[in-house]
C-alpha cells in the first residue's frame, strides 16, 4: 500500500545550536550582517545592463525587459498546447496493422525511433546545456517552457508507439542498433556534450564560438531542419488518408519546433551582436556538410524503397531548401545554393488551421489564442 504523502508530516529543519535563532539574537555586539548589507547596496535592475549570456544583471527579476521578443514567444507558445491523448487513433490501429506495405511500415517504425530519441536529446540541451548559461530571465522563461514540450513531445512518441502496440524494446533500441539513426544522434550528442559543462567559460571567446556553433547547430540544423523536415514522410502518408491520428499529432509538435528555432536563431543573432562575434565560415560550412551526410544515410535507409509519393530525394531536396532558408535568417551564406522546395506542401502543413480542417479526427483547433505567426 502506498504511503500517503502529507506534508504536514514533515519535521521541522532544526538549526544547530551555535546557529540558532536564540544565540543570533543575543549576540548584540554583531555588526550588519553582510546579506543586509548587500541588500541594501543592490541597485535597480536597468533593461540596457541586461545581456544573453556573461550578464552581471540578477537574473531573478524579470522586467524591465530587454528581450521583449522573448516574452512574447512565451506567450505564443501556450497557445499551442495539447495533450497527445486528445487526438483519435482509432484508424491509425487499423490502418497501420491492415493498409501499411512493409516499406511503409519500416519508414514509420524508423521515423519514430529517430524523433523519440532525438526529443529527449533536445530537452536536454535546452535545459541543461544552453537554459543555465543565459542571463537574462525573459530567456530562460521560453527556455524553460521548451523544456517542458520537449516532454510533451517524447509523451506523443510513446503514446503512439503504445497505441499501435509496437515492441518498445525494438523502438527504443534502434537508435543503437541501426547505423543510419545511430549517426545523426551521435553527431547530436557530440555537439552537445562539448557544452554540457556547467562552468563554460563563455568570456573566453574560443569557448564562446563553440558555445554559439552548437546553440546554432540545435536550433537551426537539429530542429530547424532535422525536425522540420522530420515529419515529412508521415505527412506523405496523411495526404493519402493514412496514419492521420499520427500525423496531426506531429504537426502540433511541428508548430512547437518552429518556434523552438525562431527562438534560438534570434538568442543567437543577439548574442553575436552583444558580444560582437562573427562565426568561422569554415566551421559553419562543416556543420552543414555533416548535418547534410548524416541525414542523407538517415533518409537512404529509411526510404530504402520508395512509397508512393515520397522517396530520399525528395526528402534531401527538401533539407536542402530549408537549410538554405535557416541560413539566410541567420545572415549566414546559403550552404545549398540552388535547392528547390520538392515538397511544396510542407509549409503549409506547419501552419495548418482549423478552417482548413483537414483531418476530421478533432472538432476543434487546440489553438487557445490568436493566430500564430511563425516566421
Ligand atoms: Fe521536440
Ligand atoms: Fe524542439
């Protein structure tokens, strides 16, 4: 049985004796103490003195904004929220058992053992790698509410994988086992764990370019384009009338994920201006080419035989265009000059809305405010 937790039960902290309340109290001869003092030496917080990161600012008030953006991307988010158990998937039992062939079976399986394993790869490089090292609070704010999707994210994936009655042992497992996944996590986990560091020096300005080539590489690459571009082969089912629970639930994470890199191409534009840093070309062009191989191989195997309507060439054409646009809102040069949208459709299906009403699995569009802008 389990113990009922009360919180009433819980026994009072007792100060040790040389500490107490009582000998404080009589010790009359003591000075200020020093935190009265530091209190009261503590000027008003100015919006101008406020910086991404290496602030001196205190990062528990949060007005006067300087990041004024910032609080309005927070408030954008929460109107995007939804629950995955929300979302009907009643036909999606059936149509992955009974309508799927074995290429689309193998595509969905794989589509969803790279996303799982990736959400939790970004909900911990937001919040332990990247949300600590800002020093503004308006930033960590939206920081901490990407967290908490990133979550919710990882819930959808589990939700679905329970529904469909897939072998979690294998879902979960193929990240490891399956080179083609295993590389573009790996090339993740590298980037991230050179920042997971809780005393990053960040004035140090070889540690600070590092610091900004991987905020860059999780914001634009990882979900700007990875993610963006993630959901596609499931979208390709959908337009044929298949798997539509999955897929809408995919584009309430998509909205989430647009945002996510909004939001981490503008911290990043404003830290390179406050800290007046320009990043290595070469370095940037080394993070597209091997964003580039990596899902390549991703897309070759997942799409090793095509299905109707959708093929790795279309998928990589499709990377490629987006990484142009993720570039050049970066002031950054196109890194595939040329590329063409070969999914024309995809924009559209990030800014879905009620009226268009596409899936007839929800009455109502979860979207509790105005209507967002994305980009
Ligand atoms: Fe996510
Ligand atoms: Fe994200």
């Amino acid at each position: 049985m389990n113990t009922p937790f009360n919180d009433w039960d819980d026994a009072p902290l007792s100060l040790a004796p040389e500490t107490s309340r009582a000998a404080v109290a009589a010790d009359t001869t003591a000075e200020t103490p020093p935190a009265r003092q530091e209190a009261a030496a503590l000027a008003p917080v100015k919006a101008a003195d406020k910086r991404v990161v290496n602030g001196r600012g205190d990062i528990n008030q949060l007005a006067p904004f300087k990041y004024s953006w910032a609080w309005e991307f927070f408030l954008k988010a929460n109107r995007n929220h939804w629950t995955p158990t929300e979302i009907n998937m009643a036909q999606d039992v059936q149509d992955y058992h009974h309508k799927l062939t074995l290429p689309e079976r193998h595509m969905f399986e794989n589509v969803l053992a790279y996303l799982t394993t990736s959400d939790i790869l970004a909900m911990r490089n937001i919040g332990l790698a990247v949300m600590e090292k800002m020093t503004a609070p308006e930033l960590q704010i939206y920081q901490a509410r990407q967290v908490f999707e990133e979550s919710l994210h990882t819930w959808t994936y589990q939700h679905c994988i329970e529904t469909l009655n897939l072998d979690q042992q294998d879902i979960y497992n193929r990240y490891r086992v399956v080179p083609a996944i295993h590389g573009k996590i790996a090339l993740a986990n590298r980037r991230l764990e050179k920042i997971l560091v809780s005393d990053l020096d960040l004035t140090d300005r070889e540690i600070l370019h590092e610091f900004v080539l991987s905020y860059l590489f999780f914001a634009g690459i990882f979900e700007g384009c990875w993610f963006y571009n993630g959901f596609s082969p499931i979208f390709a089912l959908q337009r044929r009338g298949l798997m539509k629970g999955t897929a809408e639930q995919f584009q309430y994470i998509m909205r989430d994920e647009v945002l996510h890199c909004a939001f981490g191409l503008r911290v990043i534009r404003e830290l390179m201006r406050e800290e007046n840093l320009q990043l290595d070309p070469r370095a940037v062009a080394e993070l597209w080419l091997e964003a580039d191989a990596a899902e390549e191989a991703y897309a070759r195997y997942i799409l090793r035989e095509a299905i109707l309507g959708y093929s790795a060439d279309l998928h990589m054409g499709q990377f490629r265009f987006v990484a142009n646009r993720r570039a050049r809102q970066m002031g950054l040069p196109e890194p595939f000059p040329g590329a063409t949208a070969t999914l024309p459709w995809l924009d559209e299906q990030a800014n879905l809305r009620k009226e268009k009403n596409f899936f007839e699995t929800r009455v109502t569009e979860y979207q509790t405010g105005g209507s967002l802008a994305w980009e």
